[in-house]
C-alpha cells in the first residue's frame, strides 16, 4: 500500500519471530506481521520513556532522601566510620 512515510526494512530473524509469536494470542493472528511490528515499537517506545521517568524520579528522591536533614544513618557513626572499622 503506497504511503507518504518513509519505510524501515525490518529483518525478520530468529528473535523477532518469536517475539511476533508470542503476541500473536494476545493481539491476534490475523494481525500483519508489518502492523504488529508498528504497534509494539510505539508500545515500547512509550514504556521506555515510562521506565526512564520512574527511574529518574526514584533517583531524585534517593538523592534527596540521602542527603537532606535527616538521613537514615546516624550522622555521628559516619563521622567516625574509620575509627569504628578498625
């Protein structure tokens, strides 16, 4: 089908056979392989940015959480963390 976008030539190799196998009961056989394709790149692009947010938010607060007013070690052990490791 003739379309105005630019085509990107997948190689259908081993891996994403199985990959397209494995969707297929859940997003249907009948699908084209070409659709398929389509759908999970957008689906995969969208929880990549999902899990580099999430982990950027949890590294913000483990940064936050690890240096603020009331860390969770006792201030004064870290102080002396050399002399107490002998």
């Amino acid at each position: 089908m003739p379309s105005k976008y630019d085509r990107i030539g997948v190689v259908r190799d081993p891996a994403l056979t199985e990959a397209l196998e494995s969707v297929a009961p859940i997003l249907g056989a009948s699908a084209p392989a070409a659709t398929v394709v389509h759908d999970l790149a957008i689906r995969g692009a969208q929880a990549l940015r999902e899990e580099t947010s999430r982990r950027e938010e949890l590294l913000r607060k483990l940064a936050a959480w690890s240096t603020g007013d009331d860390p969770p070690w006792d201030p004064d052990v870290l102080e002396r963390i050399d002399e107490l490791a002998l």
